[in-house]
C-alpha cells in the first residue's frame, strides 16, 4: 500500500513493495522514513538515489512481482539503509 509521496517517490507500507519498485526503476536495496509516526519504505539504498531519474514504475499492489531472491537477501540483511524524519 502506498502511504504516501515524498518528492515524487512512493513511500510504502512494506519492504516487499518498495523493493519491487526499486528492482522495477533500475535500483537497489530501501531507506525508511517516519510518515505520520509510520515507518514508511522506499525504493532505493538513499532517497537521494530513490529522486535521481530514471524511474517509471509505480508498482501495482495487487500486481504479484518477483524479486530476485539475491536482492530481496541483500537489501534486507543491509545495514546501511538510512531512515529520514521530519517528512
């Protein structure tokens, strides 16, 4: 489920569903943010990486999407994802 935009970018509920837009607009891994005391999910190891262009997808929620099971492990079990506030 989408929460919300920042700056464009969907910010979703789950990990899943910001990992399946970032294996959809050539990205990696996810960063968090706080939305309405929620942890929000995004697509992308930065948001500076998640607003940079190239991205087209808005993935479907009822679409079922397969990640690459390497990216889905990798980005789950990365410690460097960032979480930002304030939004």
């Amino acid at each position: 489920m989408i929460l919300t935009e920042i700056d464009g970018v969907p910010l979703y509920s789950s990990v899943q569903e910001a990992l399946a837009y970032a294996a959809q607009n050539g990205l990696s891994g996810y960063h968090t943010h706080n939305y309405n005391g929620q942890t929000g999910y995004m697509g992308g190891n930065t948001h500076s990486e998640a607003t940079g262009g190239g991205m087209t997808a808005v993935i479907d929620p009822d679409e079922n999407v397969d990640i690459p099971e390497e990216v889905s492990d990798n980005a789950l079990n990365n410690n460097s994802n960032q979480t930002y506030t304030g939004y």
